[in-house]
C-alpha cells in the first residue's frame, strides 16, 4: 500500500459506519475498528490495485467512486462493478490468500479505508454476525457475476441494454434513471461499443421506448417494451 496517512477518527467513524455488516455495532466497536484501518487517498484515474498484486485487504469505499474491472491481454477491458460510497472490494481476501484478478481505478477523487486480512479475521471471531453478513453479500456478489457472464454469452447488445435499464428502474424504483456510469464503462459493463451502447439507445428513443435527458439521465416511457425484448430474443 503506497498511500496513507494518519488516523481521522471522525472520518474513519464515517467510513467504518457506512457498510451494512458494521453498522449493528456499538460506537465502542466501530471505533476499534477504526484503529485498525489505514485511510488512503486517490486522485481520479489513480489505481487502487492491480492484477496480480497480493490480495490482503478488504477495501471500503468512504468518499468517491471506484471501477473494478478485468483487463484481458487483447487489451479488452470488462467492466465487473462499480463501487459507490459505504461499499467494499477485495472481500475475498477475509477467507483466502491469493492474489487479485482485477483492477480497480478511482473514477473521481477517492477516499479508502482500508482493513487487513488479519485484523477482520479478528473481527469476525469476536462478531460472528460480521462474518454472516459478509457471506450474504458475497452470495449476492456472486449471483450478480454469474448472471452477467450468462447474458454476456447468450443474450444480443439489445437485449443486454434493455435488461439493464429495467435493472436500474428497479433498483430506484422510478421510471426516471441516472446512468452511474459513463456510455464507454457501461459498454464495457455489457460487453460492446460506446458506439453500439449509443446506437441502441437512440433506438430506443425512436421507437418511443424511452426519453435521453443528456449524457445520463433517461426516462423510460415504456417498460413493457424493454421487458419484451428479452422474452422475444
């Protein structure tokens, strides 16, 4: 770890609070667990750790927005998450040594904290509610994974794009979405172009499925219709 600076309590109050499988415990508990953790701080485009590099920390996403993505020798990048604010990465090193398969790059002015292998092991033999909760999001994690390699090998670019629109308009439970992502990421999520994410959007647009607002923001005027590209396909 090349960046690190000195204990902020309140921050890393802040930082520690924020993340699902810490926020049951009392102020006593978090704030030893502040002691534990480094805060590290990132530039946009700076990256946070690469392939290859040895996997010992659990890394929880305070300030900013991270990209974790695979990078293939053809020069490919696949796009596998974004990590918002009060989210974390590199949670498999909690139960195995290995080193890392993926990168991950600041998109914006980023603030970590960052835990040790060691220290969270603690943790969860003194909590073993952290530890469940911890294998509860990796389950979700996986599902998530795994439902994206299967649409990448079997479903279109048109199919792929609409899936994730209704994806987004139910997460925020609203017609009215924000994409958290840029067109070139979100084709690099989804496995094609920023030309071909662009093109179909502006289907979509002529065949009166949906409204592009700028760069990021969409309506979607018609669900159903994004719905039955799927089953039709």
């Amino acid at each position: 770890m090349s960046k690190s600076c000195n204990h902020d309590v309140s921050m890393n109050q802040l930082c520690v609070s924020k993340v699902p499988f810490f926020n049951h415990l009392t102020y006593e508990e978090m704030l030893k667990i502040v002691e534990m953790s480094r805060r590290l701080n990132y530039k946009k485009g700076e990256v946070i750790f690469r392939d290859g590099e040895p996997l010992e920390y659990l890394y929880i996403v305070h300030q900013g927005r991270v990209k974790n993505y695979q990078l293939f020798e053809s020069g490919k990048e696949q796009l596998l998450r974004i990590i918002e604010s009060g989210e974390f990465m590199g949670e498999l090193a909690l139960f195995t040594e290995k080193t890392l398969d993926s990168h991950a790059e600041a998109m914006e002015k980023t603030e970590i904290c960052a835990i040790h292998r060691d220290d969270m092991q603690l943790l969860m033999q003194q909590h073993p509610t952290i530890a469940v909760k911890i294998l509860q999001e990796f389950s979700t994690r996986l599902d998530e994974t795994e439902k994206l390699v299967g649409n990448l090998s079997s479903k279109d670019v048109e199919t792929r794009t609409a899936d994730y629109l209704v994806e987004l308009a139910k997460k925020s439970n609203s017609n009215e979405i924000n994409l958290p992502m840029s067109k070139k990421d979100l084709a690099s999520y989804l496995g094609t172009t920023s030309e071909t994410i662009s093109r179909r959007l502006s289907n979509f647009q002529t065949n009166g499925w949906i409204e592009q607002k700028g760069q990021r923001r969409i309506r979607i005027l018609d669900k159903q219709a994004l719905e039955n590209i799927s089953i039709e396909n």
